[in-house]
C-alpha cells in the first residue's frame, strides 16, 4: 500500500467555474473596488480594481467583435511586466481565450517554436519586443499583411510607453480595442468546462524542446481558493506587494499578481530587476511583501546599494523558484533588521506544472524551520518513492509526487511527455528528491530531473548539448549546472570535446581562447538564462554510460575537483 500524506490544513471547496469569474465574482465585490490593484513602479500610474474589471471585459469584447477571435483561441502574450499585462491576461480569461505568455529574453527560434506548438494566433508585444517578433514571424514565413491582423502592440497611454510613430501607423493598439463595447458577462467555464486549459506557459523537459503546460481554469482556482491559507497575515488595508518575478513565469503570473488580486493586495510593479530602481519602489510605496528567488535576495543580504534606501517597511520575504540557503535567509534578516525592518523570511515550493504552488511554509512558525519549503498546500497529497517508484520509509529520502486539483492537465501535443510525468492514477512526478519531517515539513535535497535552475529559469542541459554538437569543431559535450554562492543560483557549465584533427588546442591558452570563443557563440543562439555563466572546459572524452548515456554526476564530481577558475568563465 502506498504511504500517503496529506496537508494537515482543511480542504478548501474549488468551484468548477472559471478563474474569471472566481477572480472578479463575489470575492470582487467584498473588497474595495476604487483601491489601487497594479502600480508602475517607474511613473505612478495605476489601475483601480474597477479599472482592472472594465478594461478586461472591454478587451474581451474586442478581442471578440474587431478580431474575431473564437472560444478556445490562443493568445500569446510577449512583454515584460507592464500595466498592459493584467488587462491582457484577465480580458483573455473573459472572452474564453487560451493564453500562451513567452519568455521575453527567447530569441527568434525559440519563439517559433513556442508560437508553432501552441497555435497562437493574435499576439501582444510590448514595443521594445517588435523586432524580435518579427524576425520569428519570417522565420515562420508569416507575411507583413497577415502579421497585421495577428500583432497587437501591448501598451496602455498611462503607461507613457513610446511606441515609434512608424509602429503606431501600421500596427493595431491595444488602446484601439477598449471602449468600444464591453461583454456584459465572462465566457463561463462551468462544471466539466473547468476542465479547458486557460493558460499554456512552456516548461523545459530535460529532453526535447520546451513543452506546452496544459493549465486548466480549475488549476487557477485550486491557487486562489487556498490564498488565505498561505498568506494568513496580508491585509488589503495596510499591505502592499512588489513584483519581480517575470509575469511569463507561473511564480509571477500566478502566485503574485493573481493571488495578491484575489486578497485585494496591491502590486507594484516592475518590468524587471534593477537595484535602485528596486529599492526605490520599496521605499517609496512602502512595500510590505516581496515575493522573490534567491539571487534577490542575496542582492537584498549583501549589496551596498540598499544601504541607500529606506526598506523598514518590509515585513515579509517569501522565497521560491528555487532553494533559499538557510545563511541567506538569515543574513537579510540580520541585515533589514539593522535598518528597522521587522522581517521574517520563509520559502514556498512549486512547479509550472503544480500551477504553481505544492508546499509554503507559513509564517506561524516564525524563524523555525527556515531550511524547509514548508508544508502540504491544502487539497494536495503526496507520496515520496524510490528509484522502482516504491513508497520509502518515514524520514528516508525519494522522489516527490503530487495529486491534486492544482495538477496540471498534461504537455500540449506530447502524450508521451504526459504519461512518463502521471500516472494512471493520477499523481504527477516532480522530478524532486525531498526528506519529510514528522511535522510533515519538507526539504529539498536533490533532483532526479537534470534540469538547472538559473535564477529560478529552467535550463535544459540536453537543448544546450544539442546546440553545441552544430558547432563544427565540437565532437562531444556534456552540459551541468555548477552551484554559484555569489549568485546564490545554479550556473550552466560545458564540458566540450574538439573534434579530431582539431591541432590547435595544444596549449592551455588555445584551449582557453577556444572555451571563450564557444561561450560567445552560444550567447548568441540562446535565451540569456541558457548562457554558460558557469563556464566551458575542454577535456579528452566526456563521461558515459554503457548504453551512451552521459554520466552527469561524474561531471558534477569533477566540477567540484577543480581548484581553479574554469576556462572561458564569464561568472
């Protein structure tokens, strides 16, 4: 018999409705309509929940009636954190559309193949983006007459966001689809119907290309309905919270934004990090509550540019996106204390499959437990099993598998991807190797996966080997993720065997001169999350199974054998 664990928090009811109307139904009417929901963190400006409500249902009407777009039509989203950001999303929802988001640092190739596998058809851009979509749009022999009834520039005008004039002539607006109707109801997704995917964001397997995860209406609602459960104390009265975390990535999409509005808490927000302008958001709207991964916070624990700012507002520091080192924990801690904040940290464990959240640790417990990612989110069991997928023993280490409302639905046009990931019965496989406590507290301790995890971002060691076997002098590679405590991340590190006949890396600095010159060449095939930070080493052969399978821990043994600095390294 299986051992199974469940949350020790209540269940919470999931309706079978749509994220929509959970979102803007009777939870809307019990907070204050007029209260700022979404800041811009640079000018200001700000939309009220009532704006939120309006504008969405304005955008589903156009999206509807001017485009034509149909129930179940998918939508890609390819911008940074903006304003325009939440009216796109929830107008989506409204009209009954599919919404795909992309990783703003894709370059054309990888966005193709986001926009190929998905099916989108309209698409929103933020400006600064134009070029790179339409350098994808060639490469998918998309026409300048059909890319005109496809891309929608993605920018409100109290945004101040300058579009080239050339762009706003011959692209349709985001402007230019509000006030002209509003739906006078979401599209409803009730009973069975909760059950249609609502978002389609792309997360790297560790084979193959980045897949389609099916995230259904339900999926969502399983997040909001247990928000007040993991985050007992925000208030919508006294609290304010800042967004990082890119909107594209489900920490931000979901956990953020979407679980912030369900409580009524603004958000400032920022289109990505920058130290001061960072800082200065906090100081200036008195931010309370920051959502994080770890390398921001390392920035917060130890760069002098906070000493620069007033951060003695902030009273909570929620980790995630990957592991958050006790010593970092406690460090930011020490460090806001000396500037009068009264702060307590915790972490939180998900996956964009688990939409995202598995296990938080609440801030009941204080200090206590701070190396843990905390417990069962309500609704959620688990098992924890062996290589042979046998339930192990009570504190004994295994694989994390997950059953819930909040599973994911399956991988897009991947049914072998969806079966290898769950089970006939249901619970899905993390790819996570945790240790449970008897207070039902888990820790994370390996990966079964062999993905790295840069800031958070996942990096698929075999797309990276893949690209470096194209590089004609490059016979062989083997590709890890090498820890960083300065960077406070995992960093992406090659292995690389020249090709034979290859003479001139006879020398040290030749097989230096050759590492930098292939690190510079991926930098410009790959998203800057897949760069190799961590460096490339030439060496004789790369390590093997007998059935060809390259033997990464071998790799890791011989990453952390190395004295001195790797060749090539741009840390």
């Amino acid at each position: 018999m299986p051992t199974i664990y469940t949350s020790r928090y209540l269940p919470t009811d999931v309706p079978r409705i749509s994220i929509f109307t959970e979102l803007f139904g009777t939870k809307f009417d019990a907070l204050d309509s007029a209260a700022p929901a979404y800041i811009d963190n640079h000018t200001g400006a700000f939309l009220t929940r009532k704006d939120v409500k309006t504008l969405s249902l304005s955008l589903a009407f156009g999206m509807r009636h001017t485009l034509g777009a149909k129930r179940g039509d998918t939508v890609m989203l390819f911008s940074p954190n903006s304003l325009a950001w939440p009216i796109v999303k929830y107008g989506v929802f409204a009209a009954g559309l599919r919404m795909s988001p992309a990783n703003t640092a894709y370059t054309p190739t990888e966005l193709a193949h986001q926009l190929r596998d998905s099916g989108a058809y309209l698409i929103f851009v933020h400006p600064s983006l134009l070029a790179v979509l339409f350098q994808t749009l060639a490469l998918l022999g998309v026409s300048t007459e059909e890319a005109k009834k496809r891309v929608i520039i993605m920018a409100l005008e109290k945004e101040g966001i300058l579009v080239p004039e050339a762009d706003s002539k011959a692209w349709l607006q985001l402007e230019a689809l509000l006030h002209k109707g509003q739906l006078d109801k979401e599209e409803a997704f009730d009973g069975a119907q909760a059950d249609e995917v609502a978002v389609l964001c792309y997360s790297s397997g560790t084979t193959g290309l980045s897949k389609g995860v099916m995230t259904t209406h339900r999926n969502l609602v399983s997040q909001t309905t247990t928000a007040h459960v993991s985050n007992p104390t925000l208030d919508p009265k006294t609290d304010v919270m800042i967004c990082i975390p890119p909107l594209y990535h489900m920490y931000g999409l979901v956990t953020i934004a979407m679980v912030s509005f369900a409580l009524g808490i603004p958000v400032v927000m920022c289109p990505r990090f920058e130290p001061d302008s960072f800082c200065s958001g906090i100081q200036k709207y008195r931010v309370t509550a920051a959502y994080l991964a770890p390398p921001v916070v390392l920035f917060l624990a130890n760069s002098p540019v906070v000493s620069k700012y007033d951060l003695s507002s902030l009273r909570l520091i929620v980790s995630g996106a990957a592991p958050l080192a006790p010593s970092l924990a406690t460090g930011v801690v020490t460090r806001l204390a000396g500037m009068g904040a009264k702060l307590s940290v915790c972490q939180a464990y998900g996956l964009t499959e688990t939409s995202p959240a598995c296990t938080f640790h609440s801030l009941r417990y204080g200090g206590e437990k701070i190396s843990t990612v905390g417990e069962l989110v309500p609704n959620l069991r688990a098992r924890l099993v062996d290589d042979d997928e046998v339930d192990v023993k009570p504190g004994e280490r295994g694989e994390l598998w997950v059953r819930g409302p909040n599973i994911m639905k399956g991988y897009l046009n991947n049914q072998a991807a969806t079966a290898n990931a769950i089970t006939p019965d249901g619970w899905f496989k993390t790819g996570d190797i945790v240790v449970r406590d008897d207070e039902g507290f888990f820790t994370l301790v390996d990966r079964k996966k062999e993905l790295i995890k840069y800031k958070g971002f996942q990096v698929p060691p075999a797309e990276l080997e893949a690209l470096l076997l194209t590089h004609p002098e490059i016979g062989d590679a083997g590709v890890i993720g090498v820890e960083s405590e300065d960077k406070s991340s995992e960093l992406p590190r090659a292995y690389i065997v020249p090709k034979a006949g290859y003479t001139s890396l006879s020398t040290q600095p030749h097989r230096e001169k050759f590492a930098s010159e292939i690190q510079t060449w991926v930098e410009g095939k790959v998203a800057k999350h897949k760069y190799l930070r961590g460096g490339v080493i030439v060496v004789e052969a790369i390590p093997k199974s007998a059935a060809g399978k390259i033997l990464r821990r071998q790799l890791r043994d011989l990453a952390k054998a190395e004295t001195k600095k790797h060749a090539g390294a741009k840390l």
